[in-house]
C-alpha cells in the first residue's frame, strides 16, 4: 500500500480520532486498500480547511491544489500528483461518479467561508456535501449503490456527522465554526459564550434532548440499509449504526457535559459492538 503525505505542506497528515473507522479489516483487502486511498484525500483536504493557522485566502489557495487535480482526471489527463492517479483508478475500475469527490472540496470550501448556517436545511444541504458521498462511494466499492441503499446510506451519514459535530462543539467554536442552526440557537436561548466558557447549563441540556431525539430518528430512517446488504459490508454497517446508537445514549445521559466530557467510543467498546454484531442477525 501506498503511502501518501498532504499535497499542501509536505506534511504528513494530523491523526484524528474518528467515531466511524471507515477502512477496517471486514473489508476486502482490494476494496479496504481502495478506501484507504480515497479516505487520505477526504482527510488531507479536510485538514486544510480545518488544521493550522493558515488565513481563509491562503486556505482555499491550498485547496485549489486538489481541484485542479480533480479538474484534470475528470478530463483524463493522468499529468497528476501520485494519489490522483491511483483516484482516477479507483473511480475507473468500481465506477465511482467522481462528482463525489468534486462535492467533498466543496464541503471543504464551504468550511472555509461558511462558519454558521441559519436552519437545519442549510445544514443537512451541507451534509450531503460533507458527508453522503462517503456512504455512497463505500456502497459502490462494493457494487451496492442502489438508489435506495443510497438514501437510506445518506441518512445514516447525516446521523453520523451530526454525532461527529455533538462531541466537538468546544473544538469547533474555537474555529469560529458553529453547526448549530442560528433559528434554534435562538429558539433554546443558547450563546456561543457558553461554549466559549464551558457552560453547559439548563438551556443546553434542554437543547440535547431535542438535538439527540432528531439525531437517533435520522439514525433509523437509514437503518433498513443493514437488511438490503450482504455479507462484509452488512457486517461494518450494523457495528457502525451500534456505535452510533451507543454514543447517543451516553450523550443522552444527564451527567453527559458536551462542552468538557463528549462521550467517545473506545478500542474494548468496539469488540463489544463486534462480538455482538456477529453473534446477533
């Protein structure tokens, strides 16, 4: 396997914690290489939205290295950096729409000069940019990219990025960048001072509550995914969709601060979810 470093600095990419591994080893060795490949541009292109201290100007300076990669393997020209070239085999040989990947530096532009969005609309408009693709681009390694394995993927990816967003809201106001909808910031009578402060008061457990129940009805809507697929992928989805149910009944917890303590999943609860997955249908 190939090893890759971001295209912008030189630099290795930042290792992040992530709730949802999306290249474990249920997958096969071709479709979990594949994965690995089209995981690093998703990450490194994140990174430069979200990492360091670059300005907004040099940022999307740093971002049009991407697109113009992506511009050019759209036309077929392979005059590209090494991990575009293994991308454009990738897309070749399963038949991924590479609008995918063109939706992902979108998301990533719109971090950038989109720090608040005004209604859940505007949010889940952004997920499906942030977040949908990937579902779809895993169904379609593994040539199960119906069109309704695809809606109900996408409301399983809009369930994990809104978790994803739950256990980092301290992080991200620190970026100026807020998911919460300003008309329920104003609705539950929350202030970005509070997660400035750490304050997780009355108003934003009442706040949880409501944020957790829309969470876990996204979550069902997706899950008849699990019964339309077979095999390894079935297998990843139903531990993925465990551990999604998992977080939100410990953030659901009243003890549960998501300014100081989000709850995370560990190594032992992942062989839990595992052993429990594989001995339940």
């Amino acid at each position: 396997m190939r090893h890759y470093i971001t295209l912008e600095a030189g630099k290795e990419s930042k290792k992040h914690y992530e709730n949802f591994p999306v290249a474990t080893l249920l997958y096969p060795k071709k479709i979990r290489e594949a994965v690995i490949i089209l995981y690093q541009f998703a990450r490194t292109a994140d990174d430069i939205a979200d990492e360091g201290s670059f300005s907004k100007k040099e940022r999307l300076e740093n971002l049009k290295i991407y697109q113009i990669n992506l511009n050019k393997i759209k036309k077929n020209n392979l005059n590209v950096d090494l991990l575009f070239l293994d991308i454009y085999k990738i897309i070749n040989q399963y038949s991924i729409p590479i609008n995918l990947l063109q939706k992902f530096i979108d998301a990533f532009k719109q971090d950038i000069i989109n720090k608040h969005y005004k209604n859940f609309d505007e949010f889940i408009n952004y997920s499906n940019n942030a977040a949908a693709p990937a579902g779809q681009i895993i169904l379609g390694l593994f040539r199960e990219d119906t069109k309704q394995n695809i809606i109900y993927s996408n409301s399983i990816c809009h369930a994990f990025a809104l978790i994803g967003i739950s256990q980092d809201f301290y992080e991200d106001i620190l970026k100026n960048r807020l998911y919460i909808p300003t008309n329920e910031m104003k609705r539950f009578n929350l202030k970005i001072s509070d997660i400035h402060d750490k304050k997780f008061n009355a108003n934003w457990k009442l706040f949880k509550r409501f944020w957790l129940q829309r969470i876990e009805l996204i979550l069902i809507q997706g899950m008849p995914l699990i019964l339309n697929t077979k095999g390894r992928l079935r297998l990843q989805i139903k531990i993925m969709v465990s551990a999604a149910h998992l977080l939100i009944s410990r953030m659901k917890n009243e003890e549960c601060d998501l300014f100081n303590n989000p709850p995370k999943i560990s190594k032992i609860d992942w062989l839990v979810l595992f052993c429990r997955c594989i001995l339940t249908k």
